[in-house]
C-alpha cells in the first residue's frame, strides 16, 4: 500500500536562505586603498531573506504565494527551480520544473523565432522537438505577425504571452509563475487561466506568486503567505487569503 506521507510533488522542510552584502561600500581604488590603511575591513552583512519555510504541493494541486514586496516570494522560486541553493534546509522534488519569470532565459536582442529554440534548448529539448511545437506556441501566444522582431521591440506583454506559451507547451511537472499574468490584456489573462485549469485536470501543478488576491484565491487550492522571510500562514486560501486581506486592510488604517 502507497505511503500517504510521500504523496507529493514538491516538499520544502525547514528552508532558510540568507544573503550576503557589503557593510561598506568603496566605490574607487583609492577609497579601497585608504580604508586598508584606516584598518576598516569592509565585513559583510548577513541577510535572513527566508526563514524556516515549510510547504507541499501534491501532483494537479496549485499553491499560492502573497505577501508584500520584499518578503521572499520570488526567493522562493528560484530555489525550487535550483537557481539558488538554500542555506540550510530541505526541497524535495520529484519531476520536472519550469520558472516562467518575465523575461527569464530570453534575449533580447534576438527575434521571437530563436528566443523560442533558446528556450526549448534550456529546458532540454532539441531542436527538432521545438520545431514540432513553434506553430501552436506562436499562435497562443498571438504572436504570427512578429516572430521575425527581435524582443527589444516587444510590449512587457508580449514577452509575457511569449514565455507563458513556451511554458504551457513543453508541459513541466511543475510551472513555477511569477506575476505573469498580471501583465497582458483581459482577454490573454482569461485564455491564460483556462490553459491553466486544463492543465491542472491533466496533473501539472502550479506554484503562483501574486499580488492578485482575487486570482490566487481563483486558481489556488492552497496558499503560503510570507512576510518579512517569515511564514504568516499557510493553509486553504480561503482562509490565509482573508488574513492577509485583513493584515493589510490594518496596516493601511
């Protein structure tokens, strides 16, 4: 009989993550030199930008992550998609993994045709594999008449449909989104959300992060809320949706 315990997609135990930065900043050779002399040594300071984190997603399941800029959300991601490795602490994840980050892996300055073979050959497809999926990636993404222009020239939005559709398509494990689909018209945003829940009935699951309450509450069935690295709750997001609507609601009187 299946271990109910290891039912899961991604587990993260007791994760902490922590940056370093310069106590003193020296901006020219000189100043360098002098303060060597000075004896000042330019210490580095200690970041807690996580701290004790703990979450799941089973397989189909969708999490949200809220909180105010600054908090850790996007931290977060990057460590689950292995950008970053923790301080201390565990990720747990059995599949694949996709970040979609506005403008994540593009370059600009090449067309929409190549930063789509690009990405394919990031995340590990050849060639050949991206060739067979270019035509329904640009038509998601409304982008026939602009696959020629370099990225430079594209809307926010347009780049923002352009790695959603490459996302949606090579189908991940995991889709790790970051605020995308606060960029982009309504239109795109509901077409967005539909591939969405067709995707979640297939099994991918999704890890959001969003100012969007509405939208998390939406598309979530769990939700994470961090503040200041720390977690504030976690749970339905029913539930840590109307605390963190309340939270800021206070915050504001």
């Amino acid at each position: 009989m299946e271990n109910k315990d290891n039912d899961y997609l991604l587990k993260i135990e007791n994760l902490n993550m922590c940056f370093k930065s310069p106590a003193l900043k020296f901006d020219t050779l000189k100043e360098r030199v002098v303060n060597f002399f000075k004896g000042k040594k330019n210490k580095s300071r200690i970041f807690q930008v996580l701290e004790n984190i703990n979450c799941e997603i089973k397989k189909g399941e969708s999490l949200g992550v809220i909180g105010h800029n600054g908090a850790g959300k996007s931290t977060l991601l990057k460590l689950v998609a292995g950008i970053y490795k923790p301080t201390s602490g565990k990720i747990d994840l059995k599949g694949s993994v996709v970040l979609l980050n506005l403008g994540a892996g593009f370059d600009m300055e090449a067309t929409a045709e190549e930063n789509v073979y690009l990405n394919g050959a990031i995340l590990g497809f050849s060639r050949k594999q991206m060739k067979q999926r270019f035509k329904s990636i640009i038509e998601f993404a409304e982008l026939e008449d602009f696959v020629k222009m370099p990225l430079k020239n594209f809307s926010s939005g347009m780049v923002s449909r352009l790695g959603f559709a490459i996302a949606i398509d090579v189908q991940p494990d995991l889709l790790l989104v970051d605020e995308v689909l606060s960029v982009g018209d309504v239109n795109f945003q509901k077409k967005c959300i539909e591939k969405i829940n067709a995707l979640k009935k297939s099994g991918v699951s999704f890890m959001f992060v969003s100012h969007n309450i509405a939208q998390v509450k939406n598309l979530c069935e769990k939700t994470l809320w961090i503040e200041n690295s720390k977690v504030m709750g976690y749970g339905t997001s029913e539930e840590i949706c109307k605390k963190y609507t309340e939270f800021c609601n206070s915050k504001k009187a």
